[in-house]
C-alpha cells in the first residue's frame, strides 16, 4: 500500500512538473542567411532600392525629409519541419528599439528597382538594450515566429522586409553566421 502511495506521488510529481510536447522549445540544427538583401528609400518623390550593402540599416528621422529605410531580405527555405526567424544584432545607434516584420508579396533582389512589395505583418520585434537577440513582443498568427512555426515548402524563396517603428530611428547591421536576420530551422 505505501509503495502504491509513493508511485502515486511520483506520477503527479512527474505530471505536474512536465511540459507538453508543444511547448518544448526547439533548438535550431542549422541557419539560413539570406539570399540577397535590399535597402528600401520610402522616399515619396521616386523611392529608390540599393543592393549589395555591407551594412544594412533601418533608419526614421523626422529631419530625413521622408527618406525612411527599410531592409528586404530574400530567403529560400530548407527542408525541414520547423523554421522561424531571429534578429540578433548590434545595439541600435539612436531612437526606437521595436521593429516590424513583413513577409512581401513578390521579393525584391534586383537593383535598381522601386517598391517594398509590403504584404503580412508577421509582428514586432524588441531589440535589446545592449543588443543580442531581439525577442518577439507582439505576433500576428504562428508563421516564422517561433521554434514551433511550420517551415513552409522546400525551396519556397520569400521576401522579408524590417521596418522601423516610431518617428526616430537607426538600427545598422551586417550578416554573418548567428548575426542579422536569418531562418533557423529543425
């Protein structure tokens, strides 16, 4: 009878203490970098998109004169069963830590060209103060959010834009292996 007790015990203990299976986050066996990457001048009088940058940048200012810039990233999606994004990068040089993710609705690799192709809001990521992995603080559906997100078809390409939020800021980057934007995936 007490050894019955004690295995009655342990099966709530165990019970109480453990996760769904849905809930464990996942660990990313690799990362994809993007395939192309894009500045985007939000300039009204002929936006204007720049390819080729070392340094990618989201940047607002009320003194740009409407030259807001925005950074598209192409990616191509591997076989896999989860993807989701992360941003880690440097601290941000001036004005609002959040940004806005979008998928497009046709990429944009090919430069000179104009327009965003702007399409879904993915959400809003948080940089951290002194840099590092931003952190998700608003999603809008499960797609590319998370370590639980479906990856969408093998060899899918699509087009990520990074849009600043508020009046004044500016966030530069590189990409390499675990800096910048990239698709982890299990």
């Amino acid at each position: 009878m007490a050894a019955n007790i004690r295995l009655l015990i342990l099966v709530a203990f165990v019970a109480a203490t453990a996760s769904p299976l849905n809930q464990i986050p996942l660990i990313a066996t690799s990362e994809r970098q993007p395939q192309a990457a894009v500045i985007h001048d939000n300039y009204w009088g002929g936006p204007v998109n720049t390819c080729n940058q070392s340094t990618l940048r989201v940047y607002k200012s009320p003194s740009s004169g409407g030259h807001d810039l925005s950074t598209m990233l192409t990616f191509q999606y591997p076989s896999a069963t989860n993807c989701w994004l992360e941003f880690n990068t440097p601290p941000v040089q001036r004005g609002s830590r959040f940004v806005d993710v979008y998928t497009q609705w046709a990429i944009v690799d090919q430069c000179p060209s104009t327009g965003n192709n702007r399409d879904r809001n993915l959400g809003r990521l948080e940089i951290p103060e002194s840099g590092g992995k931003a952190t998700w603080i608003a999603v809008y559906g499960d797609y590319l959010v998370g370590p639980n997100s479906p990856c969408p078809t093998q060899g899918k390409i699509e087009g990520i834009e990074m849009v600043g939020v508020g009046d004044d800021q500016d966030l530069r980057w590189s990409q390499s292996d675990g800096k910048g934007l990239r698709v982890l995936f299990s």
